[in-house]
C-alpha cells in the first residue's frame, strides 16, 4: 500500500524561508585565518629544507601586486560608500552581490595571505642564512599589503550594507 502524497501545507505549516540577509565577516573568522596562515608560513622553511629544496623567495612583486589590490579595494569601497550612502542611490542588485562576493574572498583571503608571510618572516628570524634577512623584509611588506587588501574588503563590505527598513522608521 502507497501512502497518500502529502498535500500543500497549511498556513501555520508553512516552511520557513530564510531571511536572505548576508552577515559581516566576523573578526574570528579573520583571527582564525590569519593563525592559521602564521602556521602555513611558519612551516615552510623547516618543511624545505627537511625536502631538500630552496627555500622560496619573496621579491617586490608579490608586495606591490598586494598593495595594487588593496588600492583597487579601497577606491571601490569609497565609490560605493558615496554612492550608497551620500547619493543615496541603489546599487543593482548583481551590482550588490558582486561587490559583497568581492568584499568576502578579499578579506578571508587578505587575511591567509597576510599570517602566511607573517609566519614566513618568523621562520627565517634568527637564521644565518645569506638572504634571511632579506626574506624577513620582504615578507614583513608583503604581508602588510595582505593586511591592507583584508582592510579594504571589510571596508568594501560595510559600504554596501544599507539600513533594513525596520531600523529606518
């Protein structure tokens, strides 16, 4: 015997639907990526040279490209801050989830990056190696341009939150 299908639900029976709101990024989230980078980075230098490889080289580049994207992030976020918020205009909304999206992965990924080159630098801290010192600068000013990309997406984020309109009357 076949059981019945089950017919629409009644009004109290109704599914619950999601609020459809995007939350901020959480500073543990970012604490906890960053630690977690601090590790990786940190794991390196032992790791290759257990392997018996060169250690890798961070140059200027990696720097600059990182500052390159913290520069974008920040002028997208003041552009949107004006827009949204002194304009008082409306984004589009794949406009929105864009820029949101963008915001998210910049600063989980700004924030990786950054303890990645922090635990780095710490790896090579003390070591009589020929370029360590060079390792530490260098990796010290890259992972400050992974600061500042996770800074300008948290910055990008809080541009594109707008009011609910319960909190607005």
């Amino acid at each position: 015997m076949v059981p019945p299908l089950p017919g629409p639900p009644e009004e109290d029976e109704a599914p619950q639907r999601p609020e459809g709101r995007l939350r901020t990024t959480r500073p543990g989230l970012l604490v906890g990526l960053f630690l977690a980078g601090v590790v990786v980075g940190r794991l390196v230098r032992p790791l290759a040279a257990t392997w018996e490889l060169t250690a890798p080289r961070v140059t200027w580049v990696q720097g600059a490209v990182l500052y390159l994207a913290a520069t974008i992030l920040f002028a997208v976020a003041r552009a949107t801050h004006v827009a949204v918020h002194q304009r008082r205009e409306r984004l589009l909304p794949h406009q929105a989830v864009n820029r949101l999206v963008l915001a998210k992965s910049c600063a989980l990924t700004g924030a990786a990056v950054a303890g990645g080159y922090v635990g780095y630098a710490l790896g090579w801290v003390g070591a009589g190696a020929e370029l360590a010192r060079e390792r530490v600068v260098l990796s010290l000013v890259a992972a400050l341009g992974a600061a500042l990309v996770a800074v300008g997406a948290l910055l990008l984020e809080r541009a594109c939150r707008v009011r609910d309109d319960d909190e607005a009357h």
